[in-house]
C-alpha cells in the first residue's frame, strides 16, 4: 500500500486510516458528520494526493486530448479547467478528468481518478500516434483540496496570487507559503468552494505547505478532512464518482454528461453516442431522495411501485447538511422524471423514494 507526502501527519492527528484505491488514506479524523459541516459552513483540508496527473506537450498535444476525451479542448486557454471524460470502443466512460490548460496547444495537465492511472496511461498512449511528450507525474505530485466557503479568505495571506477572486475552473502557478511552482485551481469536489493546489513534493514542500496552511487557518478553525465526509459532499452536489456511478459500461449521456460530450469535433465512439443522443437512451442516472425511512446503499435493487426491478442504487447516504437519506442510481428512462415515485429494495423491504433534482435541497 502506498503513502502520501501527509501520511504522518494524518497519523499523527489520529485519523481513522484504511485502504482506497492502493493508498493509505484518511477516512475521518473528527467524525464524518463534523467534517463535512466543517467544510459546508466554513473551511477543510482534504489530502487527495492518490489522484493521478500527467503532462501532455508538443504540437499534437491538442490532438490527442481531443480524440481520446468528450469535451472540446480547443475552447481552452492558458490558465483555463475543463471538466471532460475518456470514452472506450463502445461508448462507454474510462474514466472522468479535468484537463488544465497550461499553454495553449502545446502543454497539458490531465488530473485522473486514483483507481484508473495504469489504465488511463495505457489508453492514451495506446491512441499516441504522433510523438506526444508525455509523463506520468502522479507519484511525484503532492494534490491538497482547500475547500469551503472560508477557505480562500484563509489562503490569500500565503501567496501573491489573487485566489479570492479567481473564476471557477480557471488556474494560476505562483508561489505559495514560500514554495516556488505550485498550481492553485478554483476546483473541487464538493461545490462548497474553495481551491485544489497541486506540487511536487520536493525540499519538504509537503510539510511547509501542510503546516502553513494550517497556522494560516488556525483562527478561524480550519481542519483535517477525510475521505468519508468527501464522499458525503459529493453526494449532495450530485458529483458522480466512478465505479459507483459511472464506469466502463456507463455512457456519458445515461450518466447526465451530455453537457461534456460535444459532437462538434472527432472522438472515440462519437458516432455510437451521437445515436444515443438521436435515438434516447433506455436508461438514466437519477438523483432520489427516501421519503420512507431507511438509507439506500451501492447496489441496492429499485423497483417500481409492483416490485419489478428497474433499476439500482450507484451512491447512497444520510445527507448529514439535509438530515435525510438520498442516492443516485440508473433506473428504465420512464421512471426518470422528477416527482417519479420509486422503491429502494432495503433487504425485504420495498421503501419509498422519489426522483429530485440536483443538487439535493
């Protein structure tokens, strides 16, 4: 298993640890539900060095982004985030990414989902065709998400860079808490705010920059944040996260992506999705909420009001900010409108849900 930079600093705050994704990471430190009010009320540091990165440059950097991902990479200038996904042959999601701009048609940062950096490094490559510089920086690359409604008020002390008024999806590389070349991103995963910061771990950058961050965020009570209440926050933005919610068999259209999938320019499995858009798909993700008590979990059966299977569970929880239980799943495409009544199958039980809109209020 391997370690993060902040592995001991984990440790030594007594975070509760466990296995994800190969790593050793924080589960909770003070509690899930503590953490996540923590980051939605005021500010949280989320270790999510696992995350994978590679540096596509050259000429035909562009082109293989734009072949390999859904999204159109060509609308990117410097400084710039885009949201996109890998697909497969058949249309379905390698994988979901953020592809940062960091000049303009010759030089690419491609941020993957820890699980996937073997596999998405082997499928990029396998289309790299014209020569594409690429390297695989994840082992190297320190990644903090800063995240909450404080959270750049309490960060803006430690570089020169204007992060409080940077645009959602937009980047900068400056120093910051005194380290040279550190990228600071107005991304995250849990749509409280907030910014992501990405460096290499060298000269004891991991512990200056952990411990700066800290002491800056020490008066307005900044804290520790772990896996599980990222989980939570996802949720309640309705993120989809993948091997629950989308995968190898998932398209982006079921999936609700089709704001990533521009049909304007050549990609993998283009023409397979461009049927799904004009034919419908026979299938949804949907977000739902219990109105009979009880909390859905991944892979739970859902059912129509007969208990005919229609569908399952992806992602499931108590909303700790709504103080109800809500979930995502896949169900037939005319049990997806909003207000549709459904029923999660809780061992023997039929409970019912409702389908909503997201984010879940």
């Amino acid at each position: 298993m391997k370690n993060t930079a902040f592995t001991k600093k984990h440790e030594a705050l007594g975070a509760k640890m466990a296995p994800f994704a190969g790593y050793n990471m924080p589960i909770s430190y003070s509690g899930i539900n503590d953490e996540h009010a923590a980051v939605r009320t005021n500010a949280g540091v989320f270790d999510v060095s696992h995350m994978g990165e590679f540096i596509l440059k050259g000429p035909m950097a562009l082109d293989l982004i734009q072949r390999v991902t859904t999204n159109d990479a060509s609308k990117l200038t410097a400084g710039k985030a885009q949201y996109s996904a890998l697909t497969n042959h058949e249309g379905g999601i390698v994988d979901d990414l953020i592809i940062y701009c960091i000049e303009e048609n010759k030089v690419y940062m491609l941020v993957v989902n820890a699980s996937n950096i073997e596999k998405d490094w082997n499928w990029i490559s396998s289309f790299n065709t014209a020569g594409v510089e690429m390297h695989n920086i994840s082992d190297k690359t320190c990644l903090l998400a800063i995240q909450g409604p404080n959270a750049t008020k309490i960060l803006q002390s430690l570089t020169d860079m204007d992060i409080l008024n940077m645009k959602y999806y937009t980047f900068a590389k400056g120093k910051f808490a005194g380290v040279e070349n550190v990228l600071v991103s107005a991304t995250g995963y849990t749509g409280a705010g907030g910014v992501e910061i990405y460096f290499e771990d060298s000269n004891n950058a991991a512990d200056i920059i952990w411990d700066a961050i800290f002491e800056a965020g020490k008066s307005a009570g900044i804290k520790p944040i772990g896996l599980g209440a990222r989980d939570t926050l996802r949720l309640e933005m309705g993120y989809c996260l993948y091997g629950n919610d989308i995968d190898d068999t998932t398209s982006p259209l079921e999936a609700g992506l089709g704001w990533i999938t521009k049909f304007t320019k050549e990609f993998m499995a283009r023409e397979i999705l461009e049927t799904q858009k004009a034919n419908g798909v026979t299938r949804k993700l949907i977000a739902f909420e219990m109105v009979e008590k009880g909390i859905p979990r991944h892979d739970y059966p859902i059912t129509d009001a007969n208990g005919t299977v229609i569908g399952k569970v992806t992602s499931g929880t108590q909303s700790p900010s709504l103080q109800k239980a809500i979930g995502l799943g896949y169900v037939t495409t005319d049990h997806a409108q909003t207000e549709s009544e459904i029923f999660i199958r809780v061992r023997d039980k039929q409970l019912k849900a409702k389908v909503t809109k997201l984010p879940f209020q």
